[in-house]
C-alpha cells in the first residue's frame, strides 16, 4: 500500500466495508468478484487493509481497528491500546496537557494521548505514515486534539508543548536494533530532546542496559498480560533514578528499594517466577522480600520459599519433586503420574521445551509443570504445578 488515498475515496471505503473480515481461505474469490466492477489495484488495496486491521485488532480495540488504518510496519510497531493508555494516564497526572510526539507512527499513542484529553503535535518524517496518522485521527473523531505533521523530528521545535514523547524506529532492514545509539533518531537526541521539556516519556527497547538510564531519568519497564512490551526512561517526574516494574491490567507497580541481591537457599515448598517486567528491572530481590525467600541459584530469576504468599508480581508453583536432570527419570515419573499435559518452562538451560516434550511423550489425564534450570549450579528439574491458596474451613 504506496498511495492511502484512494481508501479514503467513497468507492475506497465502501469496499472497505465490503471486504470487512474476509478469512484469508476466501481472499481470491473475494478479489475475482469484486474486480469485475472496480479497480484491481484498489481491490488488492482494500483486501490488503482488512487483512492488517484483522491483524490489529490484538493491539487495539476491535471497534477502533476497524475504523483505523494501516501499514505492515505500522501494525507490527505500534504501541498497544493497553500501555498507551496508562502511559497517557501517567501523563495527565502529571499535568501535562500538551504534548509533542516524535515518531509517531501511525499514531497509537497519539490517539490514547488525544483520548486523556491531551492536545498532540503527531510528528513522522514518512509521508505515507503521516497520512495514516492523519486519516486514523479524523476516523476516530479525534481531529481537533491531534495535530499531524509530516516531518524530521529533528528540526520540529517543541517549544510551548508540556511534554516531549520519544518513540524512536527500532528495527532496521535486518531487523530489531539493540543498540540504542542506532535507534532512528539514536536515543543520545531523544535524551537531548527530553531534557528540553518540562516532562518526557521516552519509549525504549526493554532490554536496554541499565548503565545507559540517565541518572536524571525514572526507569520503568511495562508487561501486559504477562509479555514485557517496552521500557520507559520518564523525565520531570520528580523521581530521578526510580526504577519500577508496571504490570497491565491493573495497574500494579512495583518500586525498587534498592535492596541487595537475595540470597542463595535450598528449594522450598513453593516455586515464585517473577514477571518479566519485575526480572527486566532487576526487581527480583522486591519479590524476594515479599515472599519471604530466596533465589534457587545466584544467576536464576527464580525465587523459592517454604510458604505460599500470594503476589502480583509473580507465579507461585508448588513443587512435587526435584531431580538432577535426566529425561529418562522424568519419563518415568511423568508415566507414574499420569500426566498426559506438560507444561515446560526454562531459565538457565540450553534444552529447548518442545524437544523435551518430544522425548517424554507425556500421556494420561493429568497436568504438571517442569521447570528446567540451575539449582546451586547443577542442571535440575522441578516438578509441580501452579500453587492453590489453601480453602478455608
């Protein structure tokens, strides 16, 4: 999709409508039909549209997907409904009514930023991004709070806005970028341009190292529904040098206290693996604390103790059985067991899930989980399943 305009055409949007939801099994009949009365490039258009809105729909809201317009990297780069929203929330807590929104794609933060009631200069240097932007805007009726603008970022003038929003390109022709002095623009400009506003929100990748935070900068990292989606580096917070772990729905934060590493203990009763988000900003001895345990090794994000504490941040797994790791003793604990659903999760292993799974060749009624990891520096096996709060009488 090179040109938007003709979608936006009478003709182009009711053929939207048309091709609305067509599975993909049923794709060239759809083409074949509606070709003989339109053109074939506006039928591959429209098709190609209902195809990434399908797509969408698990970033945003059905209703708001298919109104909305897209590209194939705009689907695959766009913030979710979920995290803009509560990023727009943070915002507007803040007192920020303004803000200017560098990158903005085809303008998912924007759009929950407009929706907090926050006025949005939409900046994107590609003209076809930019005009997604703009379209998405009006479909949504959000035209009068969300300036869209076609240009560098690094020539706009941000001055007069309350808050500067960063979210810099983070894939190139080979994919995903790690190194963020190779984001587009590098992440040193969008430190620069943060510093320059009263507030700002920059949106990273979360496996940024934490030696490249700004120490005038708050660090959060953000998961939802249990996947790390990003890290934010927030300036003018008034809390420079925080580190939090944020967890959607909810939200629930957990704040780092600075406490040391937790130490090394045997393996208890209960299994605790902490949310991605939690290990990302090296919260894991927060969790520690608060279930009153210990890690089962030095460089596991695993904490184990003997008794049940139910946390937000963190899986409880009650473990049955620890063993050295062998696949033909656990085959055979499996087969004693009955278990016919495994569920195999890994840190600190080089054995992959699916290969264990193969060789076991689980079978019966019941379910259990293994976990495949170091305890105290040896390979080990855990076996259990997710832990129940005892009832009552």
């Amino acid at each position: 999709m090179n040109d938007l305009a003709p979608l936006l055409t009478p003709e182009g949007r009711a053929l939207l409508e048309e091709v609305r939801g067509t599975a993909p099994a049923d794709e060239l009949a759809v083409a074949t039909r509606l070709r003989r009365d339109h053109p074939a490039d506006l039928v591959s258009a429209a098709l190609g549209q209902a195809r990434l809105r399908q797509r969408a729909a698990a970033k945003f809201a059905a209703a708001d997907a298919e109104r909305m317009f897209f590209t194939p990297n705009g689907v695959e780069q766009s913030t979710r409904a979920s995290v803009a929203a509560y990023r727009a929330r943070r915002l507007t807590d803040l007192g920020v009514t303004s803000v200017a929104d560098l990158c903005c794609g085809i303008g998912g933060d924007a759009i929950a930023l407009a929706r907090a009631g926050i006025r949005v200069l939409a900046v994107d240097r590609d003209p076809l991004t930019a005009a997604v932007a703009r379209a998405n805007a009006e479909a949504l009726g959000l035209g009068d709070l969300m300036e869209v603008r076609e240009a560098d970022v690094t020539e706009v003038d941000t001055a007069g806005y309350d808050a500067v929003f960063v979210d810099p390109a983070r894939r190139g022709g080979r994919g995903r970028i790690f190194d963020p002095e190779a984001y587009s623009p590098p992440l040193s400009w969008a430190v620069a341009a943060a510093r320059t506003a009263p507030h700002a929100a920059l949106k990273i990748a979360p496996g940024i190292p934490h030696e490249a935070v700004p120490a005038e900068a708050e660090a959060e990292w953000i998961s939802d529904g249990g996947d790390v989606k990003e890290a934010v580096l927030w300036f003018g917070t008034g809390t420079p040098g925080a580190v939090r772990a944020t967890l959607l729905p909810g939200p629930r934060t957990l704040l780092g206290r600075g406490l040391p590493d937790p130490g090394v203990r045997p393996v208890g009763r209960y299994l605790y693996e902490p949310d991605g988000a939690v290990i990302r900003a090296h919260l894991v001895a927060e969790v520690a604390e608060e279930v009153g345990g210990g890690l089962i090794d030095a460089t596991i994000a695993y904490v184990t103790a003997d008794e049940l504490h139910p946390t937000p941040y963190a899986t409880p797994y009650e473990i049955t059985d620890l063993l050295p790791f062998n696949v033909k003793k656990l085959k055979a604990l499996l087969r004693e067991r009955e278990v016919g659903t495994l569920t195999v999760k890994k840190r600190g292993s080089a054995v992959e899930p699916e290969e264990l799974r193969r060789k076991v060749r689980p079978q019966g009624p019941n379910a259990a989980t293994v976990f495949l990891t170091r305890v105290a520096g040896a390979p080990t096996m855990l076996v259990g399943g997710p832990a129940r709060p005892p009832t009552g009488p």
